[in-house]
C-alpha cells in the first residue's frame, strides 16, 4: 500500500467490521461510543474552513483565564500552528508521512476500531524528537474546533534526553463533534520523560484515544492523565518497560458528573529484567455519570526482578452514579514482586456529617473530601500547570457540576498533596 488514500479507506472498512471490544477479558464490561454516530461525524457535514494560525492563537487564549500557559503547538481539526521559537515539533499532512511510518505503528487499524477512526480520518501528524541528551519542555493543545479532530502523535526521545510535556484537550464545537488522538511514543536509554494530559472537553464531543509508550534501557516515564471532560470518553494505553531497569509510572484520574460515561482501560508491561511498572487509578463519580476502569499488568517469562502494582480505587457521589473497576494481572515469571488492588465505595456520610458539625455546608464538606481523595493523584503530576489546572477543574466540577467551560485557575481552598515516593508495595499483606 503505497498511498494514504488507500490505507485510509482499508482503515474505513475495518472500522465498520471491527465489533467495539475485540479483548476477551471485557467483552462484556465496555462502553459502546455507537459506531455510525462517530463514523458520521467525520465523514458528514459541510466542509469548514481552515483554521488559521491567528485564529488558533486567538483561541487558546479564549478558552483560559488567568491561566498563563504558553503553547508551544495547536492542533485542531482543521488546521494548526506551531509558536515562533518551539523546537523539536513538526507537523505533517499524512500524505507527507512515509506510509511504513504510520503502517508500523503499535495501534494498527486491524487492532482497533478507535485505531482504524484515526487512521481514516487523520488530518495531522504531530512529530516529537528529542535529540540525545537534550533538555525540552513542551505545551500542546488538541482542539477540536471548526470540525473534528483526528490526529497522531509520535514522539521519540533519544539517550540520556529529557522531555516534559503538558497536553490540553478542548472543545470550540456547537454541535456533536469529537476530540481523538493517538500517541506512540519511544524513550531512549537513560532518559526521563514525562507528559502531563488533561482533559477539559464539553459535552458535544466525542472523546477517544490510545498511547503506547516504550521506556528503554534505564529510562523513567512518568504519564499522568486526567479524564474531566467530554459526553463519552473510551480511551486505551499500553505502557511497557520494555528494556533493563526501565521505570514506568502511569496515573490516571476521572471525574464524572451528569450523565458523562467513560471507558479507561490501561496496560502495565514488565518486558525485560529489573523493570517496574505501576498503574494507579483514580475515579470519583456524581449524578448518573458511569465508568468502567480497566487495568492490567503483565509480567512474562524472563522478567527477573521485575515489580509491577496495579491499583483502583472509587468514590460514588451519588446513588445513581456507577463505577466498574476490573484489575487484573498475567504472570509468567517467580522470581518477582507483583501485586493488584480495588477499592470502591460511596463517599463517607459520618465523614460529612463531622465536617458539617464545623461549619461547613455539605457542598463544601464534599469537595473538601473529593480533592482530599484525589490530592496524592494531582500531586503526581509534573507540570505545575497541569497540576493546578486540574486541581481547579475539580473544584469547579464539585461547585457547579460543570465541565468544558473556559478554564480560570485559582490557589483558592486548592488541595494538593505530594507525590507518595514510598515503596509501591508497602502496607499490601504479602510484602509486609
């Protein structure tokens, strides 16, 4: 296949035969995002125009307040814009991108029915390459404004490199839309890397996403993300330490008001000797929102040493909210440390009740324990941006209900708490 136009109308097609959930395990645990309706959305509509680089800056800066974040790049559906003076970012039409590139890719359109979406309908290439032993630091926004946005996102940091990267996801659409990206991203030896995502999309958009990351030999990957936004959300992540002494650490948090649903399912992958992986996984849940939160681990034959932690854990807000949390984990070497955990439940009523006997309105006592619940969570993430941004977002969320909205950020009751950097098995029965 040596033309886009024909891997993407393969693409199409095996997106209309692909069912929704391909894995055995959750077969019957997923949420169908309705495939004519998504389909429909990329491929109807009248033809908008571009997107200029004024008008993308224009509303950047229109869908924040106070927030003093600089983006290096903008990527929307119809166009995109790179700041003077970003390095290491290149954008490309993929009928600019070498076929081999986009056919090698760790999603394949075979794979997935969100992979196959995005290969039929991206509009934008996004590369990221960090040369050996470089510093960079790099805020991205991914827009779905004008039309919907597909888009990819390949990022390769070389040795002894360091990448920090910050990336918002939001919504300029007056009509049913959607916001899908996919990354696949290659860490080199020694490197640290970390990417801070935060979504913050409104309830006309469709929200789907995959990311396969790779940490090398000695690497350090650090990903957060924070699902806030959009009507339905179903995203899938592989994270692999896939070489000696890699570290992976992916932390996921969602919180879901009205009648939002997601769908998060994220794999840990001990690949080599020596490597750790762990996934933690936070939700809080209001109204009828729902999620089902799905996490796995696997460790093969080969693995010696390797450590890998899985962890769920949920607050219902509401009795009409409903949460699934399914951890799990495949093991095929002894000699390592690996253990999983869930924990779900409704918020606690004494707790509530205690805070109120102080003076507190039960509003303001329940925010009070959502942003305690998900504090260790915001505090993992790297960029303080990012950080207080989500922070913010769930102080919004937990006053009005809302999400989607233009952004303002305040240090007003803001809980934050650190980054836990004690060992990932302390306090689990067969460690102790």
């Amino acid at each position: 296949m040596n033309s886009y136009g024909l891997f993407a109308e393969d693409a199409i097609q095996r997106y209309k035969a692909l069912p929704e959930e391909q894995n055995e395990l959750y077969k019957r645990q997923f949420i169908n995002l309705g495939a004519d309706g998504v389909f429909d959305i990329f491929n109807g509509g009248a033809a908008t125009p571009e997107d200029t680089p004024e008008s993308l800056t224009s509303l950047s800066k229109s869908l924040f307040s106070n927030a003093l974040i600089k983006f290096d790049a903008v990527i929307s559906g119809t166009g995109h814009v790179i700041a003077p003076g970003a390095k290491y970012i290149t954008v490309l039409s993929p009928r600019d991108v070498e076929m081999g590139t986009l056919e090698k890719k760790l999603y394949k359109s075979s794979d997935d029915k969100i992979a196959a979406l995005i290969h039929a309908f991206t509009k934008k290439v996004l590369f990221i390459d960090i040369p050996n032993g470089v510093k960079s630091a790099l805020n991205i926004m991914f827009v779905n404004s004008g039309g919907p946005l597909a888009a990819q996102v390949m990022i390769n940091c070389g040795e002894e490199s360091e990448l920090g990267m910050l990336e918002w996801y939001a919504s300029s659409s007056k009509t049913k839309s959607a916001n899908m990206v996919m990354h696949e991203g290659t860490i080199g030896p020694y490197s640290n890397t970390y990417v801070d995502a935060v979504h913050n999309e409104d309830a006309n958009t469709i929200v789907g996403g995959l990311s396969g990351y790779r940490a090398g030999n000695g690497a350090v990957l650090r990903l957060n993300y924070f699902y806030n936004g959009g009507l339905h959300t179903k995203v899938k992540n592989q994270f692999d330490a896939v070489a000696a002494d890699a570290m992976v650490h992916a932390n996921e948090l969602v919180f879901g008001s009205g009648s939002q649903k997601f769908d998060v399912s994220s794999n840990v992958g001990n690949i080599s000797p020596s490597t750790t992986a762990e996934l933690h996984s936070r939700a809080v849940l209001m109204n009828n929102a729902s999620c089902i939160m799905k996490g796995f681990a696997k460790i093969p034959f080969g693995s010696k040493g390797a450590r890998s932690y899985v962890h769920e854990s949920g607050m219902l807000l509401d009795k009409t909210a409903y949460l699934e949390s399914i951890p799990a984990m495949s093991i095929d070497e002894n000699e390592v440390k690996a253990t999983h955990s869930s924990a779900t439940g409704p918020i606690d009523d004494e707790l509530v009740f205690y805070l109120m006997s102080k003076g507190l309105d039960e509003t303001r006592a329940k925010k009070l324990l959502v942003e305690g619940f998900f504090s260790s969570s915001v505090g993992r993430f790297q960029n303080s941006s990012a950080k207080l941004a989500a922070a913010s977002l769930v102080a919004e969320k937990m006053t009005s209900g809302r999400y989607g909205d233009k952004l303002s950020m305040t240090m007003e009751n803001i809980w934050v708490g650190k980054e836990n950097e004690e060992d990932i098995f302390k306090g689990h029965y067969k460690y102790r």
